[in-house]
C-alpha cells in the first residue's frame, strides 16, 4: 500500500509539474497576443503607501502682515535651500518660507472657506530643464513677482502648490486662501501647478510621481472625490495642462492612480 501511494504521489507531481508548463506557455502565447495599453508609458507605477505629509493647514503668522504690505514687499532673496522633510521614497516637500519672504497681500485675497475640488496646471512659459534648487526657487520668485505685478496685481502666487522638476513639492499659496488659477472657477478649488511647458517638453518621471503623490493625498485630506480632479483644460478653454501632461493625467485618473 505504501509504495502504490508513493508512485501515486510521485505521479501526480510529474502530471503537476507537466500541467504547469503547459500553462506558462499557454499564458505566455496569450501575453504575446494580448493589446498594447492605450494610454503612454510614462505613468509612475503607484507607489503606496504615501510617505510624504503636507502639513496641515495652519493659520500663518507673517511678519509684515498689514495693510500696507503692499508698500513694503520686497523681492529679497531667499533663505538657504530646504532639506525638510525627506521621506523614505524621497519625496521632499518645501514649505512656501524657503523659498520667498514676500507676504501675501490679505487686501487682495479671498479665504478658500473648504476644498471641493482640485486643477492641475503646467506653468507654460519656456520649457524648463534645471532641477536644482537655486534656480527653482528664482524661477518661483519670477512667477511670483508677475503674478503680484501690474499685469496681474494678485494677493500672491496664484497656485497653492508648485511641482519641480525635481519632484519636489513646493508649497505656495498658503491654502487657506482662494487660488489664482482657473479663471470664475477659483472657488473652493486647489491649484497644483507642474513647472514646465508641456507643449514643448514632457514632465520628468520625479515630477509625475509627485502629482500622484500630492494629489492623492490632498484628494484624501480633503475628500476630494476622482470626478473632482480637473486639468485647466477641462475647465477652461486652454492649452493648459499642455499636450505631454493632458493625457497622462486622463490616464493616472482612468487606472485608479489616484486617490
Ligand atoms: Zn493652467
């Protein structure tokens, strides 16, 4: 009895062992065969869980916070470059005093009062390359001062986070006031900006693994639902967010990349 059991089992591995390769060449014949996805390759592979933190929402106190800010605000450089809050998927998160000293002007800003929604952007000027730091930041400052300039004469930057080519996540806009970024539809709305042109350039792979990142969570912090996730475009008759960013965004939301 022993040795029929032993044959018996001895069997049923060599059938086992047969039947599995005929199914990985069966699976194989079916991958080779299978269509090509629709959507780029670029999408970042989701990377779960989220590590980075934005930090919550706080009231800020500005040094010069008075009505004549507006008087007083200067373009000062910036402090030293900002090694705060790296995360293990190294991620980095900037918050918005690393980068400018100009306060908001309060006279010319409305309180956001609930997030909604969110809008993703480009930047769409000219194409941008670097990822260090030095020349994001003045490349934020620029942006800054033309948002707060005479053309446009806002409160402040118009977006409430900026995404480097670095990947780094960049706080601007303090969040507790209204956005300058879809114009009539700046209510209760996010605007997350990635630095670049992407009618001339493609995001870098940092930059569209941050845009994941932050919107996912700001998406979870603000129960924000998918099908309130817009580009500008969307919105608003525009380019914006250019023709190497609009689809993958329509991808990230279509494959469950977000939230
Ligand atoms: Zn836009």
């Amino acid at each position: 009895v022993k040795s029929t059991r032993k044959l018996s089992r001895r069997s049923l591995l060599l059938a086992g062992a047969s039947l599995t390769v005929v199914g990985c060449a069966k699976q194989n014949g079916m991958l080779t065969s299978r269509p090509r996805p629709l959507w780029p390759t670029v999408i970042p592979a989701p990377q779960p869980p989220h590590t980075v933190s934005l930090p919550p929402v706080r009231e800020p106190v500005y040094q010069h916070y008075s009505s004549d800010v507006a008087s007083s605000h200067t373009y000062a450089p910036a402090p030293a470059p900002p090694p705060q809050q790296v995360p293990s998927n190294g991620v980095q998160f900037v918050p918005r005093h690393a980068w400018t000293r100009v306060s908001p002007i309060r006279a010319r800003l409305n309180n956001m009062g609930g997030v909604n929604r969110i809008t993703v952007h480009h930047e769409g000027w000219k194409a941008v390359w670097f990822d260090n730091w030095a020349d994001t930041a003045e490349r934020l400052r620029l942006i800054q001062k033309f948002h707060m300039g005479d053309s446009r004469g806002w409160g402040d930057i118009g977006y409430h986070y900026i995404i480097d080519r670095d990947g780094r996540i960049i706080e601007g806009r303090p969040l507790h006031f209204q956005g300058a970024h879809v114009k009539a539809n700046n209510e209760n709305n996010i605007g997350v900006m990635v630095l670049g042109n992407f009618d001339k350039q493609t995001p870098s792979l940092k930059q569209l693994s941050s845009v994941q990142i932050a919107v996912s969570q700001l998406m979870k912090r603000h129960r924000v639902p998918l099908g309130r996730v817009y580009t500008h475009q969307e919105i608003n008759p525009t380019s914006c967010p250019g023709s190497n960013l609009q689809p993958t965004m329509v991808a990230l939301r279509r494959n469950g990349h977000l939230g």
